[in-house]
C-alpha cells in the first residue's frame, strides 16, 4: 500500500468524488497516512461528504503529481474505521487539528480506507500502471 501513500504525499493535494443523491460532489483533502498495511484518509463527521460516503460509499480519489503528466485514479468502498487509534494518532501530532475535533466542539475526525479497489497510476500518454500490485 505504500504506492499508494508515497504517490499521494507527491502530489500534496488530492481529490474525494462522492454523490450527493444523483449530483457528484468533488472537493479536495490533503489528510491521508498509512498504518496496519492501509492508506487511510480522514475528514470531519459532520460535514456533508461523510453523511455522502455513508448514503453512497463508493468513491474515487484523483490525484495530480506536479509533473502534470502523471495522476492517480484510486476507486473503491469507503470502510470507515471503529477503532479511534487511528484519528486519536493524527489529532496527537497536529495541533491544528486539534482545534477543530475536540470535546469543545463536539466534531469527530472519521478515518477511513478503501476495500474492493482500484489503483492506477495514469500516463497522460499511456494506460496506466496498477499500484496495487507488487
């Protein structure tokens, strides 16, 4: 999985689709780490892309390096993760999220990971190379 997580640090920036009914939503994040063997990736639950990923969680994450010639097209089933190591971990190192999910202001960091996936790293020229595969 570590294709995956180096390439999105590359890029910095990436970009969450998800759908709102039969309207797709995109938006960009940039939260993303790897633990246990997965690229795990975080956002508020009480933003509307999270109620989004539970209605519907199939997403795509695009992501651009900054050649320009190369992107990653990472689809899959969101799985959010129960167990809160994993946000308590992210909340630990960043003070600034710390700000925002805390008691105070009742705000949760969801972390979660893709199953049943597809990963490729896009050739502007070309038809890509699987990520996923060793």
């Amino acid at each position: 999985m570590s294709k995956v997580n180096d390439y999105l640090s590359e890029c910095g920036t990436y970009f969450l689709a998800t759908t709102d009914g039969d309207q797709p939503k995109l938006r960009p994040l940039g939260l993303h780490f790897e633990a246990d063997g997965k690229t795990l990736f975080g956002l508020g639950d009480f933003k509307d892309v999270y109620r989004q990923m539970v209605a519907n969680p199939k997403v795509e994450i695009v992501a651009l390096k900054p050649d320009r010639h190369h992107w990653l097209r990472y689809t899959g089933t969101a799985v959010f993760e129960t167990d809160p190591k994993y946000a308590n971990s992210i909340l630990e190192s960043s003070p600034y999220l710390q700000t925002i999910y805390n008691k105070e202001t009742g705000y949760n960091l969801a972390i979660f990971h893709l199953e049943d996936a597809t990963c490729v790293d896009i050739d502007m020229m070309g038809p890509g190379d699987d990520l996923l595969t060793e």
